[in-house]
C-alpha cells in the first residue's frame, strides 16, 4: 500500500498560493513583460495626455497624487525591506510603527485627494471619457481602492502598540525576496484589510506592463546631474543673387 499523504487544512492551501505563489507570478510578469513591452511596443510606451482639457484641475489632482504616491511608494520599500536588525540600533520597532503611521498616513490623504480629483476629472468630462482607454479607467479605480484599504489599516496599526503585524509583514516580504520557505505563515490569520491590501498590490505589479503605469520606469531622473547645453542656430550667410539671362524663344516662321 501507498504511504498515506498528509492533508493539509483548506486555509492553510489558499494562504500558501495566495502569498506564497501568487507574489512570484506577480514578479515575474512585472519584470519580463515590462521588458518585452519596452522591446517590442515602444510607441505605446507613455502615459497618454488629455492636459488641454481641464488643466488646472489636472495639475492639482496631479501634483498631489504623484507626491503622494512617491512618498509611498519609497516608505513602503524601505520599511518592508529593511531588516529589524539594521534599524534597531536607532530606533525601536514600535517607534518606527508610529513613524509608518504617522508618515503614511499624511502621504496617503495627499494621495488620495490628487487621485480623487482625477478620477472625478477623467469620469465627469465628458472629452475625456471619450478618450479614455479601459485600461486607463480601470488603473485608477484599482489604485484609489488600493489607497482605501491601506489608509483602513491605519487604526488597526494603532490597536497594535507592540508593532508584531508591521514585524510579520516585514518578515513576510523579506522572505518573499529571500526565496525563504514558508514565508506565507507570517500573514496567515491577519486581519482582511491587511491582506487585501497585500493582494491588490500584487495584482498591481501583475497589471503594471499592461497599463500606463509603465511610463514610471523612464522618468527622466538624469535630467537632474546633466550639465547644461545651448542649441544656437546660426543663419547662412545670404549668396549675392545672380542675372540669369533668359532667350527668347523665336517662333519658326
């Protein structure tokens, strides 16, 4: 007879392909197929411009979501990524939660408010709607729920004094990029808002080289370090016009 298998609780399966699976299928299609977009798709390698209608609502809405969202995008790299053992001889863990919250909190609302401006921009206009590509509506819906679920676990951070959900989502990341085995474990039994979160910010990175979001990867950051130059047209100096003399046709008689 066979030896019998070990049966796993229906729980403890869909929590392993959901945060132990799902991220590197996420990664995968992030990285190759931005590259293959870029390769062979160039030309739709932008973000796309609608600036002449409604622009002063547009640069509000997007001045506040690109700072907003940068700021998160940077917060949340680095305290996921940094290991306990290198920021511990600053700060504590529970310091460094209050600083998440705090911070995160701020760049979230800001956040938030730019997107929500454009959203209202890009929905209400009737121009605009028209020139709006599925993709592009569906990115910003995801993006502004995505704010929503990360701005609800704001109070449930705060319930947690002794910063161990922030210690197990970090672990959870880190083991995900360590290609450490049972790295799923550390956000089973979180609340939902938390792995919602999770998730959708995964499926983010699954739909990034579909969208326009492709166009973060080439902003001009060099422009910032690159010596200044001139371009100087000169004019030709004018040639002296010539008499061309012209015969005169001399019909045949």
């Amino acid at each position: 007879m066979h030896p019998e298998l070990p049966t796993w609780p229906a729980g403890d399966w869909l929590n392993q392909a959901l945060f132990g699976y799902y991220p590197y299928i996420c990664l995968a299609v992030l990285v190759f197929g931005s590259i293959l977009r870029f390769d062979r798709e160039q030309y739709t390698w932008r973000s796309g411009s609608s600036q002449l209608l409604r622009r002063k609502q547009l640069v509000w809405g997007s001045n506040l979501f690109h700072l907003g969202i940068l700021f998160l995008l940077l917060g949340h790299s680095v305290g996921l990524l940094t290991p306990h053992a290198i920021y511990s001889q600053f700060i504590t863990a529970e310091q460094k939660q209050m600083l998440a919250i705090v911070a995160g909190s701020i760049a979230g609302a800001v956040c938030f408010l730019g997107l929500t401006l454009l959203m209202h921009r890009r929905f209400l206009d009737a121009r605009i709607r028209r020139t709006s590509t599925f993709g592009d509506n569906a990115i910003l819906l995801i993006l502004w729920v995505q704010l929503c679920l990360g701005l609800a676990t704001v109070p449930l951070s705060l319930g947690h004094g002794d910063a161990s959900v922030m210690l197990r989502l970090s672990s959870w990341a880190q083991g995900i990029l360590t290609f450490k085995p049972g790295s799923a474990d550390y956000v089973q039994g979180l609340d939902w808002p938390y792995q919602a979160h999770l998730l959708l910010g995964l499926t983010i990175f699954l739909m990034f080289p579909f969208t326009r979001l492709v166009h973060m990867l080439s902003a001009p950051i060099w422009y910032l370090g690159r010596r200044g130059w001139q371009l100087v047209r000169t004019r030709a100096p004018e040639m002296p016009h010539r008499s061309v003399s012209v015969p005169r046709h001399t019909p045949v008689e």
